[in-house]
C-alpha cells in the first residue's frame, strides 16, 4: 500500500508537470514556426521585389544599343568605316559608366574585310579581340526572333580571347545578353553582354537570413545565382533533393520540411529570368527559443521532483504506519492471541477503525466465553436426552416381531404395513447419508404411501411414470416426502371424489432433470398461491410449514434451499395450480448420475 500510494502521488504530480511540457513544447515549436514562416515569407517577398527592380535597371543598361542616336544610326546605315569604332566604344563607355558593370562584350556580324567584329571595355579600357571570327558563348544565351534579353547565371567571367598578354583573373559575374536586330525587322546585325558585378546582388539577398539561416536564389535549371553557403559553387546545380523538390512544384511561393530544416520559396519571374529564392531555417535555429523554454521547465520539474518525493514519502508514513501496526495485531489475533491490546491513537478514519476492531475484538471475546458456557449445557441436556431414548435397534426389533407375529396369525396386510413403516424408520433415521439416488427416495415414497393408501383405501390413487435414465441421479435425502405429505396435509379431500397422486421423472436437454408431484386435490386460491410463491423467490417459510416439527414435515421452502446449496443455485422448485383443481410441484436439477434404461409406468393402489 505503500508503495502504491508513493506511486500515485508521483504520478499525480509528475504526469500533468510532463504533459504541460509536452504540450508546451509542440505548442510553441508549431508558433514558432507559423511565425518564422510569416516572416520570412514577407521578407523574400520585400526582397523579391529589391530584386527584380534590381535586374530591370540592369537590364535597361542593354537598351542602350537602340536608344543612342549614334549608335541607332550605325545600326540603320551598318557598320563599315572608322567612325563607326569610335561609335560603338562610346555605346560601351555609357553602359560602363554603372558601376555594377565589370566588362562590356559587344559582338558586330556587319564588318568590312579586315575589321574587328568583336570589342571589349573592361574597367573602362578597350580591348579588341585577337581572333574576331570567335564570337561566341553568347549564342547558347541568345533567343532566336526575340527582342528580351536573357540572364546567365552567375558564372567567372570570360576573357573573351584577349590572349595572355591581357590577362585577368576571373571573377564571379552575372552577364545579360541580348541580340542586336535592325528594327522593325527581324534582322539579326550583333548582340551585346554585359558582365554584372556580384557584390550589389549579395548585399541584397544578404540583408534576407540572420545568423545560421542560408539563402539561395537558383535559376530555372536549378542553378545557383547566389548562395550564402555554397560560394564556391555558383553556377553549378546542387546535388541535393530539395532542388528537384522545389523546382517541380506549381505554386508561386511555399515550404519544404525536411529532417533538419524549413525553406521558404518565392518565385522570381520577370521576362528575362525565371528565378527562385529559397530561404533555409535550420531547425537548431527555429526552435532555440523553444528549447530554451524546456530546459528551464526542466529545472523546474527537477526542484518540484525532489519536493514531491519527499513529501511523498513523509505522507506515505505519515498514513501508513497505523495501517502496519494494525495488520500486526491482526496477525497475532490470527494466530491464536485474542486478547491483544489494540492500542492505535491516532484520530484520523484509521484510529477510528482500529478503535472499532477493538471494541469487536471485546465483543467477540464475550461471545466466545457465552457460547462456550451454553455448548456445555446444551452437551449435558443432549446426554440426559440421550440416555432416555429408546434405542433404534430395539424399535426394529420390535416391529419385526410384531411382523412375525401378523404371520403367524395369518394377517399378510399387518405385516406389510409393519415392513413399510421399519423401512421408512430405518431410512429418515440413518444420518450417514445426505445425498441418496432417486431410486432410494422413490423407495422411501413408496413404503410411505404403502401406508397412506392403506389409511385411506379406495379413495387414493397413486400413479408413478419414472424414467429410469433418471434412477440412479443423485439429490438431497427426504426431497420428495415433504411434498407428498403437504399433499395429504392441505390438499387431499376424499369427500368430493377419489383423489390422485402422480410422481414422474423425465431427462431434459441440457443434462437436466424434472420431478413433478402432481395431485387432484383442493387448489389454492389466486391469492394464496400468489403469496407462497412470494415467500418462496424471498426465502421467507410459507404459511403452515412449520419447519422440522416432532411428527411434521420439513416443508417446501427448506427442500428449495436444500436443492439450492446442494446443487449451487442450479436447481429450482415451482409452484402451481392444476386444471380444473388440484396442485403441482416441479423441481429442475441438473444430471449428476445417468443409467440406461426405458422410461417405465405403474399403477399402485
């Protein structure tokens, strides 16, 4: 008991503090995360716009080809003489005036024989190409019959075939192509990139994380244009699932969960570019906050623990320990030792049911020592009772001689009646036996109805219809005569009209047994019978059964309780009127014992 209530009390108090936590945890993991997710869905949103205006003031630099009047006359009037050169550098050194631009490739297909196709304003320096029949990588980023630029991704930047006697180390770029057509018609005559400096794109996208979050912005193969962890991998693919995943769905903006992490994704599409920027929140990150909470819910468990415990322990001993002196008075008294000293104080339910199984324990004490005084004058009374008893043997003795005697005297009747009465003497009188076969009782009936019928003659029929599957079925002594004689105390009348008496036996489904003692006789009223069957069902004695009384019978609410004890509840007595008089008791008891045999039928009179 103890232990238990130690147990429950812990329970009691750990369980909700641990429940709190848990629901406390996922509750402000899931804000946490509804709250990052609108944050920083706002922020790629602030920063997709950043961007794009970004891109679109870049990309207006290459418009620069058809708003130069110079320029724009060259392109009507074609590209031959030296004036057109001087033209196409100062085009060149307006777009180089930005400072995000790092170099200007300007390719012209309409030149005479001998004259470069291809010029080049790096750090606002000219430089004409070594080999002008190279003119490309800028076809694969060119859009045939189409006036939009397009971005290449973030790449190092090409030297254009300067030769080694112009050499610059590469660096990241960003380049916009576009192709040169002779408006309005769709001439192909050049096409123009320019090289984009990285560190304004950076600072942009940079201001989108904080600390331990990564920001991506990946073209429309999956690219990266810019990445605060993969530096060094720009312009390449990463190999990494979430790519895919991102780039195959439909929607504009949205989240991807992973193991580890939360990416957020905004869609940035212009004419010129169809980008993605994704912003990645470590879950290390995410929950900081909540994890912190925890930990401090932790402590506080430990130090609510420690007291719990020990005021678990104290109450558990506080409680307890009068229950434990109890039980070791109750073992002494279980072992023999009733006149133990209770002595429990406390004045709690415990000292109170102590105190009470004292004041039981005085009381029994008293009980023992009356009932030991009356069983030894209830044992003297017994010997003197006893000893004025005429002796059973003698009694037998008796009737057989008298029996004899009939003989003798040529009186057959006498003696039949006299071996009736010895065999019902020597059966009700025998108390070694309780449980006897249906043939003995039947046996009983018959020596007890031998003398009835005699008693009555002509005016009594008595008829038997036993199975005798049913003979050697065991059942409580003297179970049929009480019914038999009630039959010959309340309900024969030889006034009227012969009476009879029928005693049947039958097997029931199930391996159960019916008895019927069924007569002709006077019937009860409504009323009557009404009432014996409510004290029947209530186990209170019927009217005018007066138990085992000198000369009585034993009545039928004792044989119900017979056949109930005997037969655990299993078996049953009824009651009821027959038609158009008379009165029937039927009793159902399991099979204990089966012979073989047919079902037979006789007449005795």
């Amino acid at each position: 008991m103890r232990l238990k209530l130690i147990l429950l009390l812990l329970i009691a108090t750990i369980a909700p503090i641990v429940t709190s936590m848990i629901v406390t945890n996922m509750y402000t993991k899931q804000s946490v995360k509804q709250k990052a997710i609108v944050e920083s869905t706002n922020l790629l949103n602030q920063g997709k716009l950043n961007l794009i205006n970004y891109m679109n003031q870049l990309n207006e630099l290459t418009f620069s080809v058809y708003r130069n009047q110079s320029f724009s006359r060259l392109i009507d009037l074609g590209f031959t003489g030296y004036e057109s050169e001087a033209e196409i550098y100062n085009l060149m050194q307006t777009i180089s005036l930005n400072q995000d631009v790092y170099q200007v490739y300007l390719n012209i297909f309409e030149r005479g024989p001998g004259e470069p196709r291809s010029f080049l304003l790096l750090n606002s320096r000219k430089y004409p190409s070594l080999s002008p029949e190279i003119t490309v990588p800028t076809d694969q980023w060119s859009r045939k019959d189409s006036y939009e630029s397009v971005v290449e991704t973030t790449h190092l930047s090409h030297n254009y075939n300067l030769g080694p006697s112009f050499y610059f180390p590469p660096r990241y770029v960003l380049t916009i192509h576009r192709q040169i057509y002779r408006i309005p018609s769709k001439a192909l005559i050049g096409s123009l990139s320019v090289d984009m400096k990285t560190e304004t794109l950076n600072g942009l996208l940079g201001q989108l994380q904080n600390e331990q979050e990564n920001i991506y912005l990946l073209d429309e193969q999956g690219k990266l244009v810019y990445s605060s962890s993969l530096a060094d991998s720009l312009g390449v693919k990463p190999r990494d699932v979430w790519v895919d995943e991102i780039l195959a769905r439909p929607e504009n903006d949205g989240t991807l969960e992973t193991k580890d992490s939360i990416r957020i994704f905004e869609r940035v599409e212009t004419p010129f570019m169809k980008w993605t920027l994704v912003k990645q929140i470590p879950y290390e990150q995410l929950y900081r906050g909540a994890r912190e909470l925890t930990q401090i819910q932790s402590v506080i468990l430990g130090a609510l623990l420690f007291v719990v415990v020990a005021l678990t322990l104290w109450i558990s001993l506080r409680f307890t320990r009068p229950i434990k002196r109890l039980i070791g008075y109750i073992n002494q008294i279980q072992s023999g030792q009733l006149e133990v000293d209770i002595q429990v104080n406390s004045k709690d339910e415990i000292g109170i049911l102590a105190r009470r199984f004292r004041h039981m324990m005085e009381t029994i004490n008293q009980l023992i020592k009356q009932e030991y005084m009356l069983n030894l004058a209830n044992k003297t009374n017994q010997l003197k009772a006893l000893q004025a008893q005429i002796n059973p043997h003698f009694l037998y003795n008796s009737l057989q001689s008298i029996g004899t005697l009939a003989l003798q005297h040529d009186a057959p009747n006498i003696y039949k009646l006299l071996s009736s009465l010895a065999k019902m003497m020597r059966y009700s009188m025998n108390t070694d036996e309780s449980i006897v076969p249906l043939r003995k009782e039947l046996e009983h009936i018959k020596a007890y109805l031998q003398l009835q019928t005699q008693r009555f003659e002509d005016d009594l029929s008595v008829r038997y219809h036993i199975d005798e599957e049913t003979l050697d079925m065991l059942l409580p002594k003297m179970t049929l005569q009480p019914i038999v004689e009630n039959y010959f105390k309340y309900g024969f009348d030889p006034r009227s009209k012969p009476d009879e008496l029928v005693i049947a036996s039958r097997l029931l489904p199930q391996d159960r047994m019916e008895i019927i003692v069924s007569d002709n006789g006077r019937s009860l009223s409504e009323e009557e019978l009404a009432e014996l069957n409510r004290k029947l069902s209530e186990g209170v004695r019927p009217a005018g059964d007066e138990g085992e009384e000198e000369g009585g019978s034993i009545g039928l609410l004792n044989v119900r309780m017979r056949l109930w004890l005997y037969f655990n509840e299993m078996a049953d007595l009824t009651v009821q009127n027959n038609e158009p008089t008379g009165f029937r008791v039927t009793l159902h008891m399991p099979f204990e014992q089966r012979a073989g045999g047919n079902s037979i039928e006789s007449d005795h009179r």
